[in-house]
C-alpha cells in the first residue's frame, strides 16, 4: 500500500514538473532500463533515449488526467521501455529472437501509437511554420510560443491596433491550417 502511494505521488510530481520526483524515478528505474538495453544490443547512449522517450509517454499520460497506474511504476515503464527498444531495434534491423521472445508486461501499444502521432504532427507543425513565411511566421509565434498580448504584438508589427493585429492573426492561422493539411495528405 505504501509503495502504491510512493508511487501516486511520484506521478502528481513528475505531472507538476517538480525536479525531484523525475529525478527519484530516473535512479529508482533507470539502471532496470540501461540493463535491458545493453543486453539487448543497445548503447548507452540508447538507454538514455529510450528511457527519456519513456519518460516523456508518462508524462504525456499523467498530464492527460486519464491515466490510471494498474501495475507497479516499474512494470509500466519497462513495458514502455521494452516496446520502445524493440521498434528501434526493427527499424534498425537488428532485432534479435532473443529480444523478440522478452515476455510482455503491460499492453502499451495505444500509448506509443499517440504520442508516435503526436511527435508526427508536431514535426508536420513545425515544417507548415517554416513554410508559412513572414510576418505570420513571426506573428504566430509571438501570440502562441511568446505569449505576447495583442496590444504588444500591434506595437511590434507596426499596426494600427490590437484589432488589425487579431485579424492579421486570424489570417495567418487559416494559411498555416491549409499550408498543414497539405502536408498531413
């Protein structure tokens, strides 16, 4: 019961970003990982990847709020870990039978699948803004990754009001929107 608390815990922390719940589950599961990789024909350098891209799925499902633990902490991330290695071992094309007989532990399919989309759409983001030309380029990011206020934004463009700022905004997302769906094709 205690570790099940420990462990809830850990989760609300890594949810919050709070330093030291992500830095107790890397040194409490790490080595767990590194060892599966390593004897598995990975690297070092490849356990830290995977245990971050591991890492990351967590997050992605804790912060969700939908995400319910139904297995030790342990269990999750080295199922997590363990799908993770056997894709990049496939795409690597060094899968080995030893590797592919590893028992599963928790069915984490449908969590790689989503954030494997969402890494996908977020590289499609990326491409449409470098694509989308300036000022919208420079406009979008200064409302969304700056989070500047209309009224700065005016001031910095050079137009007229918070107003013809917002339209102009709204004219650069319809762009990015059809510059987006015609990489997603």
């Amino acid at each position: 019961m205690r570790t099940e608390t420990n462990e809830q815990k850990l989760l609300e922390g890594l949810a919050k970003n709070d330093r030291k719940s992500i830095e107790t589950i890397y040194r409490q599961h790490y080595n767990m990982v590194q060892s599966l990789i390593l004897n598995n024909s990975g690297y070092p350098d490849d356990a830290r990847d995977i245990f971050q891209e591991a890492i990351i799925v967590l997050y992605e499902k804790v912060k969700s709020g939908s995400f319910e633990l139904n297995c030790q902490l342990k269990t999750y991330l080295y199922s997590v870990c363990r799908r993770l290695w056997l894709k990049r071992l496939s795409q690597l094309q060094r899968l080995s039978s030893d590797v592919e007989n590893l028992e599963e532990s928790v069915p984490v399919e449908e969590d790689l699948e989503l954030h494997e989309q969402r890494n996908l759409d977020f590289m499609v983001m990326e491409q449409s803004l470098d694509n989308l030309g300036e000022p919208c380029k420079s406009l979008i990011r200064a409302y969304y990754i700056e989070k500047k206020s209309m009224v700065e934004i005016a001031a910095d463009f050079g137009y007229t009001n918070s107003d013809n700022a917002k339209n102009q905004k709204y004219k650069c997302l319809m762009r990015l929107k059809k510059i987006f769906s015609q990489y997603k094709k």
